[in-house]
C-alpha cells in the first residue's frame, strides 16, 4: 500500500543516508522501523520505576523554595 509521510529534512537525509551505508532501500528503513515501534514489548517486561526522591511532606510546603541557587545547587551536587 502506498502512503505519504511528511518527515523533517534532517532525518530523511539521516535515514537514506543509513539506507544507503546499509544496502537497504528507504522503504526498508521505514518498515523495520515500523516493526520495532509496533512490536509487543518481551514477556515479562516491566515498567521502568523510580526510586521515590520527593522532598517534604505530601502538599506541605516545598522545602527546597527558599534556598538560593547556590545553596541548592549544593544541596544537589553536594558541594562537588
């Protein structure tokens, strides 16, 4: 089936480019692409969780609003 796509300039050029580099055609790129995007994720696969690195009480005030950008940003960096 044929279908239009409206890409950006620099990532048409990037992927036939690579097309090129790889011996595939353009339509190739774009159907693997298409594959790996639309694929099920792996058997088992869970979703990425983050470490809970809140600050303060659940909406209480935020303690960090007060400090000044150096004392904050040697809060963060540990005074690296």
């Amino acid at each position: 089936m044929k279908t239009t796509l409206d890409l950006s300039d620099e990532l048409l050029k990037r992927a036939k480019r690579h097309a090129r580099q790889t011996g595939r055609s353009l339509r190739a790129l774009v159907e693997e692409g298409l594959r790996l995007a639309l694929r099920p994720p792996p058997v088992g696969a869970r979703a990425l969780r983050l470490t809970d690195r809140s600050v303060g009480e659940a909406r209480g005030p935020n303690p960090l609003e007060a400090l000044s950008w150096q004392d904050l940003r040697h809060e963060i960096y540990g005074g690296r």
